[in-house]
C-alpha cells in the first residue's frame, strides 16, 4: 500500500494506517526540521552572519511571505490533491533546511529562509485544512491536542541530540542543518510508501472565500499573527542578544518548551472541549498580557527563560481558534479559508519584523509592551466568541455577560 497505489475513505480506516495517525506522522516530521532551524536560526545569524535587529527583522519578513500568499494554495488543488500539497510542502521544508549552512551569507540565509518557508506554510495551510475535514467536531480539539504532543515528542528529539551533541561532538552548523532536514525527507519517504490517499470530506471549494459571518475568525486570526511574531522573532533573538545563549543553552530551553508541550497540548485540547473556545481563549490572552509586560522589564536571564516557556506553552490554546472556525464554517469552506486565514495571519507578520526590527534598536521594552496591547485587543475579541458557536451563532456581543445574567435571573 501506497499514496500511488491505494486509496481509502478516512472514516472506514483505522489503527496505525488512520488519517489522524498519519496526521501526527506528518506533523513530527515536520517539526523534525524546523525545530532544529529555529534552535541555530539565532545563533547562526548572530555568530556567523553578524546580523543586527535590522537584518534579522528584514529575514524574518521574508520568511513571512510564503505565509502571507497562502491564499494560493486554493488554487494548487486545482491540480493537486491536498494530502499531495502537504507532502510537496514537507519535501521543500526539508530541502531548505537541509542546504542552509552551504549558504553562509545574509542573502543566501535570506533565500533558504525563503524555501523553507514556503514549505513550512504551506504544510500548515494543509494540515490544518486535512485536520478539520478528517476529525470529528465533538473530538477534534482533543485530536489536535495529540497531534502537537506528536510534533512536540519530534521537537524533543531535535532539540535533545542537539543539546547533547554540539558541544560534545564539535558539530557545526552545516552539519545540523543537513542531518536536520535529511530526517524530515526520510519520514516523507515513509509516509509515501505506508498511507494511501486519502480521500478529502466533503468537495472543497477551488476559489477564495471570504464570508462576512466569518469575520472574528479573521480578526482572531489576524491579530494572533501579530502577536506570535513577538514570541518568535524577539523574544528569542532576546535570549542571544541580551543574555548571551549558547547554540547548546538555546537547545535546552527549546527542549524544556516541547516537553512542556507534549504534556500539555493533550490535556489542553481536552480543557477546550469540556470549557469551550472562549473560556480558553481568554485564559491565554490574560496571560500574554502578562507575559509581554514582563519580557519588557526582565533583567534576569533565568526569568527570562522561564517567560519563553510560558510563553511558548500558550500556543496550544490557538487550537480554540481552528476549532472555533470548524463549529460555524460550511463545511466545503475549510480548505479555501485555510489559505485565506494564513494570508490573513500573516499581513501583519511581513511588516512587523522589519519595522520593530528598527523599534528595537531604540527600545527593545517598546516591542515587548506593543505586544502586550496586541494580547489586550485579542482579550476583547476573545470575549465576542459564543458559549456554542455554530453556523449562525457566530458572535456574542454580550462578552459573554449575557448568558451569567440569564443563569442568574434564571437562579432567582
């Protein structure tokens, strides 16, 4: 059995060979590369490369391009199945990974930034569209939350060799790059040969779709954007700048957040279908306040690292959003509007890395404090999310007060 040679309903296959299972497959291999190029990624602009808060926001805007034009991944199911798309997707990823330290200039880590990207995004623009369509509403959240713990369980394993490795083996950055994305493109030669292709839920749409009842879903969206450009482009190059973290220090940090997060994300996803999206939702928007506002005063590189891992470990809960978004979607919406929120999520990713970029040789506490604003107008969004959204239900203008009021009167 193969993706050439068989095909299968998702719904009737279970065990090992399951969508959901494949699902995880995907997402570990995936994160196989990507975590070990966001573990050198700092380092190697800032050791190797000498960059400055100006070149790392001008290469991390570039790697927000694919993102902000993942709108057209609609048009590339015209021509090719989704389950294709996330596997074409992952063999870029890899590659870009893989070739990175042979290019050890600002434009050659601006063009293999590039290429990775592009699969980075579109997998995720994939996935994410794949997830909804295959997992039921009533457990989705919980199947999500084991798909990250999947992708957190590879991180660990990116993250550990590299922390155990690099000091003790003299690796160099070249090396970890290669053997980085060398075991994304052999997970991807498992899955190619063990699954068949899936067939998709119900037809999608192959045009862009933008509805206006879906509009807090796109405010969501976009504001969520904005605010993990904080998280992943200065909080981190934070920790090497200012508090002077080594490749293998980094590592460890890292490996902390992915051990964080395969034991959470499970539970997490289980906290949302039993709470609801805005409950979560608003947990973890109080808590970036907090976060970002005291990223913007720490002084202490232990502290420090300790806000990257609650930081890190709130981006579980995003998963309120998508499972938000499959309660009141028309199902043949998904895979459109996957491509279209992406784009969304990422307008604001393209412009802020450069422009805080400069704000950060000024101010570094200025970005932290924006991002605190950002969490704080995601607060109030958060708020207009139903008990039980569906299909037009999709907004509470009550903040959530009108149902404690009915409950109340009800009581009386």
């Amino acid at each position: 059995m193969s993706y050439l040679t068989a095909s299968a309903d998702p719904k009737a296959t279970a065990g090992w060979r399951s969508p959901v299972v494949m699902l995880m497959i995907m997402a570990a291999a995936m994160q196989l590369s990507f975590a070990a190029w966001w573990n050198l990624m700092n380092n190697f602009a800032v050791h190797e490369l000498d960059f400055t808060g100006r070149e790392i926001g001008i290469q991390q805007s570039i790697r927000e391009i694919p993102g902000f034009l993942s709108f057209l991944a609609v048009y590339l199911l015209l021509f090719m199945r989704e389950q294709t798309l996330a596997y074409l997707s992952l063999l870029f990823l890899g590659i870009g990974v893989a070739v990175t330290g042979y290019f050890p200039t600002a434009w050659g880590f601006y063009l293999t930034t590039f290429v990775m990207s592009v699969g980075f995004h579109y997998y995720e623009t994939a996935a994410q569209s794949l997830s909804l369509q295959w997992l039921p509403k009533a457990t989705a959240a919980a199947s999500m939350g084991k798909i990250i713990a999947v992708g957190a369980f590879a991180q660990l394993v990116a993250y550990g060799l590299i922390l155990g490795g690099w000091k003790t083996l003299e690796l160099s950055f070249t090396t970890v790059f290669l053997i980085a994305g060398m075991l994304t493109l052999a997970v991807l030669a498992f899955l190619f040969l063990a699954y068949p292709a899936f067939r998709e839920g119900v037809p999608q749409h192959k045009k862009l779709i933008l509805r206006k009842r879906y509009w807090l879903y796109y405010a969501l969206t976009f504001m969520g954007g904005a605010r993990r450009q904080i998280f992943t482009v200065f909080a981190g190059f934070l920790m090497v700048e200012r508090f002077g973290y080594d490749v293998h220090e980094v590592a460890g940090l890292f490996f902390l957040n992915g051990a964080v997060n395969m034991l959470l994300a499970p539970k997490i996803g289980k906290l949302i279908v039993r709470f609801g999206e805005r409950t979560a939702l608003t947990f973890e928007y109080v808590g970036l306040i907090a976060v970002f506002t005291t990223y913007a005063f720490v002084t202490d590189a232990y502290l420090a690292g300790a806000l990257y891992v609650i930081d890190h470990a709130f981006f579980a809960i995003a998963i309120a959003m998508r499972t938000y978004f499959q309660k009141i979607a028309d199902p043949a919406d998904i895979a459109p509007t996957a491509g279209v929120a992406f784009t969304i999520n990422h307008i604001a990713a393209v412009g802020i890395p450069v422009t805080f970029g400069l704000l950060w040789l000024a101010s570094p506490a200025a970005v932290f404090l924006a991002g605190a604003a950002m969490a704080a107008v995601s607060l109030f969004l958060a708020r207009l999310v139903p008990t039980v959204p569906s299909a037009g239900n999709e907004v509470d203008w009550s903040l959530g007060f009108g149902a404690r009021r009915m409950a109340a009167s009800e009581a009386e």
